[in-house]
C-alpha cells in the first residue's frame, strides 16, 4: 500500500483529476492508493483582481508568472516533497524517472501558463524542471497528468500483475528495450479491404522457450529500427 500525494499548483485546478481519474488510475485513486491537491495559484494573488502574472522585464512577447505569488502557493503546502517545474527547457521525462518517483512520498508538481514562470522562486526552492518531450504545450497541467500516470500505475497493487511494468518496453526485463508486437484472438483475420492476415505460426505452437526468443529479437529489431539510441544506453 502505498500513499503517494501530489501537490499540484496550478491556475486551472478544475482540470485535475483529469484522466488520471479514470481506469487504473482512477480506481487507485477511489482505494486512497494515491491523492491529489489542487492548489490555485490565483487565491495567492496580488491585490483587488487577484494578480499573478507581469511582464517580463528586459522586454519580450507574453507575460511571466510572479514568483512572490508562486511562492505563498508553494508555502501552503503541508509537505511538498520532490519539487518539479513541469517546463520545455527541463530534463526529458522517462520511465527511469517514472519509477524514481513513485518511491516519493510527496511530490509537488508546478504547472506553468504564459511564458513560465520568474527563474528566481525555481532556483530558490529548487524546483527540477522536467520536460514531456520537445514540443511546446499552452501549460504544464497536461504534462502533469502525463507524469502522474506514469508514476501511478507503477504504485504497488494498480496494475494487478507486478511484474508487467518489467516486462513492458523501457523496461528491466525487456533490457531497456521497446516492446515485441502483440497479437490476440481470432488466429485469422481480413482487413475491411479483404486481405488476409494471419498471427506468426511461433506464437500458436506452444514452444515457450521459442515464444521468449521470437519475442527478444522482434523486442530488438524494432528497437535497432525505431530507437537505435537506446542502444548505446
Ligand atoms: N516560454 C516557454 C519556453 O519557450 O520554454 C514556454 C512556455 S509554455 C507556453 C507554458 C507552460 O507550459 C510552461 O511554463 C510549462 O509549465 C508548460 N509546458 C509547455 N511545454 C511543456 C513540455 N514540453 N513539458 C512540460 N511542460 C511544458
């Protein structure tokens, strides 16, 4: 049993739970495998209307997120653990980081909006930026729910079986590598178009130890194909 809370500071927190109230997540939600605290950045803001954004100084297109509002958001967490600036700039998010974090007990999530957020309130409460890939998203709310999906479903008891995540591409049984094609009932199949199309014969002989070896070089070929930087690693 594990008990797992996210701090989630956030100008939108009517998106949280979001998809990860669904499915898995969801129901580990419903059984207190994990909880969640959306706080709202704007109840921290300056003044009559609420301010929590100026514009950068140096000049530039866009607004910056005030630090001393992010600040008094951040400080009215009870336990913020882990610190994490969800950012285009930061470290690339991955299923090392994924299984990393859902050993935390707490973990504060920052979500950006405009142009992000003054440097000065990340360097000072040490924020890690991290990165969902190399694109840029309106906010970080998005990259949020991305992260705490992956960190969820590695939580003792969500997935049922353990040893899924192992075997599952990035994974320790897989060697790091991406995952062998799946295939299911019914053994033969036509498209809409009326080719045929059969499951490799391998897979219905009942040869395990023939199934585990198809499946490693399948698991190494698409991996040489679509991801030979995985490799090096
Ligand atoms: N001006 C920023 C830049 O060029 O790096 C982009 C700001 S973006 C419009 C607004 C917010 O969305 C960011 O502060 C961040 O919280 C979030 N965001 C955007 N892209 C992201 C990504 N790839 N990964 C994580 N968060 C992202």
């Amino acid at each position: 049993m594990s008990n797992l809370n996210f701090n989630l500071l956030t100008l939108f927190p009517e998106m949280f739970p979001g998809m990860v109230g669904q499915s898995l997540a969801g129901k580990a939600l419903e059984r207190r495998d994990w909880s969640y605290n959306a706080v709202n950045i704007r109840d921290f803001g300056d003044g009559a209307h609420k301010n929590v954004d100026d514009t950068p100084y140096g000049g530039g297109a866009g607004m910056v997120m005030r630090a001393d509002v992010v600040e008094a958001a951040l400080l009215s967490v009870p336990k913020s653990g882990k610190k994490i600036y969800l950012s285009p700039r930061g470290k690339v998010f991955n299923q090392a980081m994924a299984r990393e974090l859902s050993q935390e007990s707490n973990i504060t999530m920052l979500c950006g909006r405009y142009e992000g957020v003054d440097q000065r309130v990340l360097d000072a409460h040490e924020f890690e930026e991290v990165s969902i890939g190399d694109y840029v998203l309106s906010g970080g709310e998005p990259a949020a729910m991305i992260m705490m999906d992956a960190i969820i479903r590695l939580l003792p008891g969500v997935m049922g079986n353990e040893d899924t995540a192992d075997n599952e591409s990035f994974g320790s049984a897989t060697g790091g590598l991406l995952e062998y094609p799946h295939y299911t009932r019914p053994a033969q199949w036509k498209d809409a178009n009326g080719s045929a199309h059969s499951v490799p014969e391998i897979l219905t002989g009942g040869d395990h130890a023939k199934v585990a070896r198809w499946r490693q070089e399948q698991s190494l070929a698409l991996t040489t194909l679509r991801r030979p930087d995985l490799l090096k690693k």
